[in-house]
C-alpha cells in the first residue's frame, strides 16, 4: 500500500499521453488510470506497446468496440473517480467545464488545460510564476502552451530585474502533427491586437504591462515568439543569458551549432530518443538577442505539445498542499522529469 | 520625336517585368526596352500576349532559341545601352555589381535593387525617407522589400511625431510562387538579431535606433512585420490611422471586411484584376494597432513582388533631377501609378 | 435592344466571378446581373476596381451595408431572376438545390456547379463530351473541376482510338489561395478509393471502366492527376500529344522550357496578365508520356479556380439550343474565350 | 570476446542514426562504433543522452571541437577500419565512392545507401526480393527509400500470382523534418516519366515491366506510392490483403481507425514510444485498394527515414554470408527489430 497522491488523466490525446507519462515519473505520485471515450490511434498505440496505463472509459457502451480489439478496460470514469484525489483533465475545450460538475460531485479536485474558460477554475495558474495562490484551491487552471514558455521568460526576468511591460509578437503553429480538422495552405493569417497571451500574462503577473500580436503560420513543430521587454534595470546580453541557463525549464541553443529553427528542437528531441520527441524546456536562441534602448529583443520556441506537462504537475503539488514552498516544488516536479539548468 | 527620359529594364523576372510595366505607366517616361538572357517562362508570356516590350539580348549566342521560338529580338544589351540614359538592373544579386562597369562605360545612370550589395552604388535610396539624397546621383541602390515598406510606415510616423526607436519581427516568405530553387517545409527558420533590415533602416534614417528578429516561413504571398515603435510625441490609435491612410502607398485593411491574412490582399489584388495581382501599397491591420505604455505595436503586410517598384521609378525621378522636391516626385510616380490616399 | 440570351451568375465567390467575367466575353450571351448576400472581398474589389457588373442582393436587409460602403445595389434576386433565361448557379454547395425551388417558380433554366449533388439537376454535364444529352434540358449539373479536366483529356483519347479503362491518381490542392477555413500542414491525407471522379468519368462515359486513388497536399495552385489509361487501340506517344495539342482546351508543355510545377502554369498565367492569373486550360507534360504494356500513362495540372468556365458556358448553349451540334457550340465557346489548339 | 560480425556505420545522419540502433538490436552482430566529421546535433544528443556509441573521427583536426564540448572521441576513420568486417556507409551522396578506396585498402565489406550512384557497387540489393545475389560480395548498395518499399509490396504480390507491368505515381515528402537547405512552398513539382524507381524495380525484378510519375510535395513525413499492378493471374482484395498482413514488413491499416495520412503513421510511432518515431514497416490502407479490370491499385506509405534499416541489415547478413537462405535471413533481422506479420 502506498500513501503517495492518487492521480487520474482524463482524456488521453496530444496533452493527456504526456501528462500520464509526466506523473508517473513523479516518485511522489500515483497514476492509478486514464479516461477516455474511444479506440483513438493513441490507444491503439498505447496497447500495440503494453497497456503501460489502465484505461477507464467516459461510456461503457464503447466497451464492445475495445473487447473486439483486445483492449483490455478497467473501469468507467466514475469509477476511477472513486479511487483519485485529483484529476488532470486534458479533454477537448468545453468538455472540462462539463467535467466539472462529476468533479465536485466525487469530491475530487481538477486542474484544466488552457483551452477552457478561465470561470471553470478558482485560480489561473502558473508553476513558476504565481505557485502560492495555487495551494490549497479545488480547482486549477493552467495557462495555454504558449502563455506557460512566455511567462517562463518574463517570470525568470522579473524576478532578476524587474519588467515594466513587453510587446510580443507570436509566430504560432496552426495544426499539431496529424492534424486533419484544422491547418492553413501558404498563409500567415493574422489576429486582432493584443493576443489572449498577452492579456493572460497581465492576469498571472498583474504588475507587467502587456500587448501582442499574433500571426498563425502553417507549421506543426512549435510556436515561436519575439519578445520586446522594458526591464525596470537595465540588463545585459551576458546577464539575460545567466539568468536563462539558471533555469531548470529553459535551454540556451546556439543557431550556429544548429539550432537554426523551431524544427530543429524538435528533431533534437527526436535525436535524444525522448518518447514521442517531446521537449519540456523552452529554449532561447542566443543569437537572437537584441537590445533597442534599454528595452530588450528575445525570441524564444515553445514546443507546444509538452511545454505544460511541467507546470501542470506543479498544480498538483500546489491544490494538494504537497509543498508550501514555490522552488521545492517546481525543483521536485523538475527533478523527477530530469530537468536541469544549464542547458 | 520624344524628349522623355529613355529607360531600359535590365533583368525581366520577378522584379523587372513589373518595372517595365511601372515605367510604362509614367506619362513622362520612356521605356526603350528589357534585357534578358534566355527564353524563360517570363519571355515566353510576353511573346504570347503580344510582345509589348521590345527584347534586347545579354549574349547574341542566344538568339536561335528566341529565332526557334519566333520571339523576336531588337539587338544586344549594350545597343540598348546607347539608346538609354537610366537603366533599372533587375538582375540576380551580384550580377548588378558586374554591369555597372558596362553602365559606366556607356555612361548611364543605373538603380539597383536590394539584392545587390551598398558598394554597387552612391546611394542606398528610399523615395519617401532620402530622395533628395538621390538628386543628380549616378548610381542607386533601392531598399529590400521589406525594408521598403518598413521605412514607408515608420517615416511617415517619423514625419508626424518623431521616432525614437523601432524593435521588428519579420515573419517573411521564404519563395515567391513558382520557386524551384529554394523552400522550406514546416519550419520556422530563425536568423541572428538585428537582421539586415533593422541595420538598413538606420543607415537611411540614422536617427533612429532599430533593431529586429526574423523568422523564415514556407509561405509566398508577402511578409508580415510586426513593429514595436516608441514615438518621441504620444500618439494615439486614431492618429496613428490618420497618418497611414493619408499615404498614399499604404493601405489601412480590416480583418473584420476579410483582410485576414497576408494572402487576402494577394487574393484582393487578383480580384481587382490588377496584372499579376501586384499590389504596391503595403497593409496595415486597423485591428492590429496597439499600445504598449507610450510604444505602439502595429503590422503591416509587404507584397515582395511589387512592394519596391514606385520606390525604384521615385529613384528614376531623382537621379536624372527630374522634381527636385520629394513630395512632387512621389507624387507623380503615385498618380501615374494611380496610387491615392485613403485606400 | 438585344435578343442575345440572358443571363444572371449568383454567387460571386471563386467560381461566381470568373463565370461572370467569361458569360461578358461570350459575344452571343448578355450578363444582366450577379447576385450575392454580403461585401465580401470580391464585391469590394469589384466596387473599387469600377463595378462593372450590376449587383442583385439576396436578402434586402444587409443593403445598408451597402450603401454605407458606396457599392450600388440594382435589385433584388427575385427582380433579377424575371429578367434573365438562364443562372449560372455558383452558390456554396447545398444552396442550389434549395435555389432551384426559386428558379422553377419563375421559370428560368439553371445550371450548377460540381459541388451540388447530382439530384439537383436532369443531367450530369461536360461540354465536350456528353453536348447533347444538355440540350433544351432545363438544370444542368457541371462536373466537379477534376472531372471536368479529366474527362477532357480521356474523352479526347477515346475520340482517337477509344478507351477501355482508366486507373487514376489524383494530388489534390486542399484550398484555393486565401482560403482560411480549410488546409493541411505537412501531411498527405488519403481518401478511400474510388474517388468520386472516377465514378463520375463513368457516370458521363459509361463505356469506359474507371477507379481512383485521391490524395490531399498542401498547396493551392492546381490539383495533378496521373492517369494509367488502358486505349482500345496502341497509340503511341507523338499521336497522343498530337490529339491533346489539337484540343483548344488542353496546353502541351514542357519540364524542359520551366513548366516544372502546377504552380509554373499559375505563374505563366500571371505572366501572360489574365485577370487573377486564371487559366482555363489543362495542361500535359510533354515529359511526363509513359508506356507501361500498351497502357499509356500520362499527368494533367487541373486549374481548379477557372477549368470549368469553358463547359459551364457550353451547359448554357445546350440547354438554350443555342446550338444543336457539339462542336459548333464548343467552338463558339473556345473563340470567344480566346481559347485555340496548339499551345 | 565475441565472435559476431564486427559492424561500423559512417556517417551519423538521417539514416545513420538508425543504421547504428539497428544493427546494435541484432543480436548475432556486434557495432563497434560510429564515424562522422563534426559535432552535428545528432552528435550533441549522442552525447547529452549518455554516448551509447563509440565515435570515431573522419578528421582528427575536428577533435578540439569534440573535446571543447567534452564528447568523448575514440579514433579516427581508419583505426575503426581495422577493428570491422563491414561497413554500412549512410554518408553524403557521392562520399560512398570515395570512400570505397578506403574500405578497398582496409579490405572492409560495404553496404552503401541509395543516394550513391550504382556503380560503386557489385550489386544492386533488395533482402527480399535478390537477397540470393548479395551472398558473398563485397560491395553492396541498397535500393532508395521508395525503391525500397515499392519492392516490398511487388515483390511480395509477385511472389504469389506475378507480376507483369506495374505503372506507379510518387507522391513524394521533398525534405525530411528540419531540412533548411530544400524544400518547396505551395506547388507540386513534376519529374519526367520514368522516375528512377521505376527504373531501379526493372533493375532488381527485370521480370516486371515498370513506368512512373513523380511528384514532390511539401511534406516531411513520409512518400505515398499509388500502384496500378497487372497480376499475371486475377488476385482478388481480400487475397491481396492477405499476402500483406503475412508480410513482416508490411503493415495494413484503416483509414476508419484514424489511419487517414502518411503523417497518421509517424505520429502511431510517435505514440508507440519508437525512438525518433521510426517505423520500419510501409503501410497499405484497407480502404485504398481498387480494381481496374484484373489490374490492381493500391496505395502505399513509405517512412523516408527508417524503411530501408531491415534491408541494409539483410545485406549485411547477406554479404558476410551469415546465412544463405533469404527467408532465414530476412527473418533473423525482422526478428531482432521485433517486425512480425499481422499488422
């Protein structure tokens, strides 16, 4: 028997598959399953290779369909709602508000991706950024992939010098890879200024003035966004690039070593044999720095499909009390996932 | 008899055949005739459509190919040389640098195009920012096209409330349509900060600080910058407007009307019917304008293919002292371009 | 007065205007009127560029909108349909066939666009090869633009020495530029076989066998279909691209003189300055003839904005019996569009 | 000590990363070590994750480079040379027949990729389909990756009712994920009829009569083939289907169940957890087979970068003569990768 935190994945597409493979490598938690509705691809996959996670289904009249595949089912939702203290609910977008309501009813507590309403949580959430007003609350919501990179940066700035305000510019990757419900053929379609990004960044860290722009482009392998921050202190080249390598969640990369796109990190990744490529760190190209004034110019890529697992697990930490102390936390979450500064 | 200004285009591909029709265009110049090496795909139209520009040779070992076709040829390059007094060299980059020998020698003024390298010429010109700079000048090099229409927005700013500094992201094309030659497929390649636009914009208006990041994308029908500016007066958004709709080659577009992408203006200049679906006029998002403390943040949309042409025939205007004042220079480029305000 | 048919074209998008602008060229045809719902970017660009057809609106409520713009309204769609014979109906699929009710009741001809289901129409329409079965019909249906292309080229063959079987493979543009409601990113996606072209070819050639293999790509300038033909008779390669360089509506190019893409023909057609660089004819690489046994095996660009145009204007003779005999009517047609064998 | 066959691979890239897990998954072969020229990011992450292979240098000059960035070295080229039967040279097109000097000298076997040209081989070599042919030579090279697949799945409707002529369209991935130096934007680009793959079955079936289109689209995630086969006797779908579930290396799969793209592939090896997202197997899908009279069509998916993995290992078993039978041999490597029918 163990007294570790029992924790479930609800909904096991691009997000839910990393969250499940991002728990159960916390030494101080539990996966005990997964939910989800029918034989996606992801959980012919996840058969083809072992059933590594039981799987638990939304409606039990699937059950047929999973028999005739040889997919063997543990339970249904509730019924691992029944075993779990907390839930990451990496549904589509509206579904979690809905999920909501089963949460409450079970006594269960959730943390929400970033595609739900902000009313389907007590608190807007970010790891590094606001930890402490996590702790304790029922109901969490994480901040979109590239809201987390970005409030990674600016976070990490602040907290050396101060930021008055930024204006970002997002290069935004429309589709994930496979995706054939959404994508965009030789475009750059263009968004109203400011960008939610932006808005949501002022909401984590109310003290930072910020706008944006964003621009979707027709590519998969990760978003990019160029940075345009005021420090409250004046900051060098040198110092902005320390205070980025200090950070456990960001890599320094070099075009001239070959890091010449958002691509490139991917294909990185892929080279590591990290499992589905997966990268959790941002990085920061360090060529690409630049100084206007005293405002500073950065860029940095956000690998859109993994960047939230980290934070995410911070949530746990934060709504069960499991650390009151924002760096043991994210220094745990950080260890357990083999983060490290440096790089 | 005519006492017109003689001009030859030297170079009839994506840029020179929309000089020789921009030229045309001018009521008080003369096209004499294009330049060209071999029978491609550009000439073949031309010879198609009913041969509007007579062809002059690069290297008469050429002409049995154009014979074999029953495209017609007026005689040789320097032949057309002697006819002419200004030439625009539209030609691959490091080619223009070749034949300004042959320009010297003929004695004709010549303007190239951004490709080239600044030492090709005395000048590094932009029609709205420096066009005294160019009066009597012998030889010109024209801006990029995004530096082009960089400087259009940022001078008429400049004019109104003074600039201080300028932080860009360009989001570029990385072909135009048709390339064979070069490409990239889902990724966003990533070049050191400050690109060369950044660094070009000062050297033409050297009072401004600038500085920038660039982003290659696998698109081909314009680049999008993002630009963060800090005004030395405040200026609100409606004055901001104010300004740019009263240039008369920049047009304010609403992503509201359809304009959402950089692509919809490619497709409005198709529907327009204009040749080609060129567009001169560079876009501004009426959605896109926004503040951050005294910086505004705007975008604007540059049509690679045609962007540079008024700029170019401006330069025309300067080089052989035809208007001596900048505002009716442009102004006539503008009106036999039927470019106008308030678009 | 004029007792040349009349004509309305409703719906003013992709197909809608190029129906318009080739309806005006047809010297035996008047346009009396488009009609449309809302200022879309075409109806903009048709006001700023000179509205040089009258505009009927669907719904009297948006003509505030209108008039707010400048853009001149003449009536509504009902007043149209009383003074015209015939509609050329390019709505968005699913409307014809709710506009067909409007077009009995006040007995007026229709023809629709492939989109459409079948039902909507008496008989399933290609200019060239099924003329007669559209003669005084009162709703004729166009073949879709693969089709249309296809079909052109095999009816072509089978006209020399007949086809037996054809086995095709269809690479498919996924959007038409500027298109942001639709598109892929870096996949291929598949389509079960047959695909409906190849069902459709029967449908208009019953005599002939046909199946297919229909593939989704990112791009936006032509779909290409490879085509394994089986002929009643060897032909070999020079006969057959004497066959296709005899048909006005097929062009023979070449690899070899920069042909080299789907996109080189959107690019020619820019350069030869058609109105939005449209192209009503396929084209066939002369490079591109192979033989595999007796079965020749050849590929085709399909131009899918403007290839329809040409048989949607023969559907208008036949079911006007304006002409009785196929090649009269094809003929008329191709002259007034300027369309001739040997290119 | 061990008496397995001593393997090096030259060259780290694209193919050689795999090359080396390849061969180190065989459990009667033994890989001493790896060969490249400079830290390349599949180097970095060779490094960053452990170093499981030794690294030997093509030019001790670079070492500095490794030592600056700690990557252990363990010799140059040719003290590798010395310690190995075979080499598996996955370098540069055109490198390979430099290189074969070398392995002349050193009397080192090689097994060279598709990239080089055919004569710096004895011979020309499928595992499944000539394997007999590679017994005992010295210089092999294997067919490309399309070559390779294609051949897979003739070879394999071959073996049980014959083929006589196959015509085949390419829909070909122009770069692999992260290329900056090729690629294409919005066209589909057209090679002469026939393409080489064509040409290369008739080399290794000469039996079979073949011709082909290519062309190359914007994609990174792997080639379709559509084939349009005559079966020397009439082989029905459900037959067909048969001989490829019984194919080790041949994966048949439903569009229904989410197969819908070739990217669908790579992201299944993504969700696999296969490191890099490699997949051996082509794929067919279910729903892509038709009939054309007794002509089949089918379609294909080739996984660019690690299809050919199992052929170049059956070359080496092949030209060391490890085993003499083509199914043992073919069977031992699919067994070490763990392929095996019914997929």
């Amino acid at each position: 028997m163990t007294d570790k935190p029992k924790v479930a994945v609800v909904g096991y597409g691009t997000i839910g598959q990393r969250l499940a493979d991002g728990v159960t490598l916390q030494e101080d938690m539990e996966l005990v399953g997964i939910v989800d509705v029918a034989p996606t691809l992801a959980l012919r996959a996840l058969y083809e290779s072992g059933m590594s996670y039981d799987l638990y289904l939304v409606d039990p009249l699937h059950k047929p369909e999973f028999n005739d595949l040889g997919i063997p089912v543990s339970g249904t939702f509730e019924e691992l709602l029944e075993q779990v203290e907390v839930v990451l609910d990496a549904t589509p977008a509206g579904i979690g508000a809905k999920n909501r309501e089963l949460y409450e009813e079970h006594g269960v507590k959730a943390i929400f991706q970033g595609g739900e309403k902000s009313e389907v949580a007590d608190v807007f959430f970010h790891g590094y950024a606001n930890y402490e007003k996590g702790i304790g609350q029922n109901f969490l919501k994480l901040t979109s992939c590239n809201t987390t990179g970005l409030i990674r940066a600016v976070d990490a700035i602040d907290r050396e010098v101060g930021v008055e305000k930024v204006a970002i510019t997002i290069i935004r990757r429309v589709a994930d890879p496979g995706d054939t419900h959404r994508g965009l053929v030789d475009l750059l379609k263009v968004d109203p200024v400011p960008n939610h990004q932006a808005v949501d960044l002022m909401n984590i860290m109310p003290h930072v003035d910020a706008t944006g722009f964003l621009v979707h482009t027709p590519i998969t392998h990760g978003h990019i966004i160029s940075i345009v921050a005021t420090p409250k202190k004046s900051i060098d080249k040198k110092t902005l690039l320390d205070v980025f390598r200090a950070h456990p969640r960001i890599r320094v990369v070099r075009i001239a070593d070959g890091f010449n796109s958002n691509t490139s990190l991917f294909q990185y990744a892929r080279f590591l044999g990290n499992k589905r490529a997966d990268m959790y760190e941002i990085a920061v190209w360090e060529e690409c720095i630049g100084s206007s004034g005293d405002d500073i110019l950065f860029a940095i890529n956000i690998p859109q499909e993994a960047v939230t697992i980290p934070e995410t697990i911070d949530g746990v930490r934060a709504c069960l009390s499991m650390q009151m102390d924002r760096l043991e936390a994210v220094g745990l979450t950080n260890k357990y996932l083999k983060m490290k500064a440096g790089r």
